[in-house]
C-alpha cells in the first residue's frame, strides 16, 4: 500500500529534476546551444508559434546559430521576435537565413547568469522537499486507516533516501551548468 505514494513521489520528484533540464537549456551560456530560442514565440498568421517549428535552426560554428525558415516570407517575423526577446542576441539576415552570432559574455553577465541557475536549482530543491512533505503526510494518514507505525516509518525512509539522492542530481545539474558559464 505504501509502495504506490513511494512510486508517486518518485515520479513526481523525476518530473521536478527533467523541468530543471529543461530549464538549463533555455539559459545562455556563451556557447550556441539551439535551446536556447524554445521560448522565442513568433507571431505567425496569428498563431504565437516557436521558432523550432517555423525553421530549421543548425550550430555550424561554437558561437553562431543559422536559422533557416521553411517559408521565406516568416523571416521577418522571426527576426523580429528574436529582438522582441530578452536574450539580447542581433539577428543578421541575408534574405534567406538568419544568423546569431553569440556574444562573448562578461565577467558580470557571467555572475547574473550563475546567480539565476542557482535560483532555479534551489526552486527544483524545494520542489522536491514539497513533494517528499505531501507523501508523508499521506502516509500519516494511513496510520490513522490502521497501517502499522513501523511500515509507516519504513517508508518515510524511503521518502527521505530518494529526496537525498534526487537533491544531490540537482546539486550535481547546477554544478555542471555553471562550470560551462564559468567556462571560458
């Protein structure tokens, strides 16, 4: 019976350390990642569309990115989309490609940009220890339905080992992520 609020929270804990991911992806980190423009909307026939799904976006080189729309005329529209964005990157268009060259980053956009991968590190954290609070308090109340206060125990245990091992892969994310910012 307590095996199913284990496998819950494991889940929901997993979900918690994939949305960090993800969200590492979309932070700048002075080399060209294509992830990097997922939450760039484009304003297309009406629709707020991501770039990803109006054109082909390729690394030909470590600090550049080459977006290559499937339809000429949405060029534009990308071009203006990326400005519109808080990434801070100029587009360059030849009339059929749009090129980001990624800047250098500074000694200070460096610190801003570690300050805000610890900040989502310790949002995911706190998500987890959410989570491992929610199932022991169901878990609690199974005690009242007449489970036994050792089995209860048991897998508070559990609870509290898997926080642990999913805290130290946040840990382990954010300490990756911001030795490849730090990089030079």
């Amino acid at each position: 019976m307590t095996s199913e609020f284990i496998k819950d929270a494991e889940d929901r804990m997993q979900k918690a350390v994939e949305a960090l991911k993800r969200e590492y992806t979309t932070i700048r980190a002075g080399r060209a990642n294509p992830g990097i423009l997922e939450r760039v909307t484009v304003e297309y026939y009406g629709t707020p569309t991501p770039i990803n799904q109006l054109a082909n976006i390729s690394v030909p080189e470590p600090r550049m990115l080459v977006i290559q729309p499937w339809d000429k005329s949405s060029l534009p529209l990308i071009e203006k989309a990326i400005l519109k964005s808080d990434l801070g990157l100029n587009p360059s268009s030849d009339g059929t490609v749009i090129r980001l060259i990624i800047p250098q980053l500074t000694a200070d956009r460096r610190a801003e940009i570690v300050k805000t991968v610890k900040k989502k590190a310790e949002e995911a954290r706190v998500a987890v220890r959410n989570i491992r609070r929610d199932t022991n308090d169901s878990l609690k109340k199974l005690e009242k339905d007449g489970l036994s206060e050792d089995e209860i125990k048991r897998a508070q245990d559990d609870v509290q080992k898997m926080t642990d091992k999913y805290v130290k892969e946040i840990d382990r994310i954010m300490d990756t992520k911001e030795k490849e910012i730090i990089e030079v």
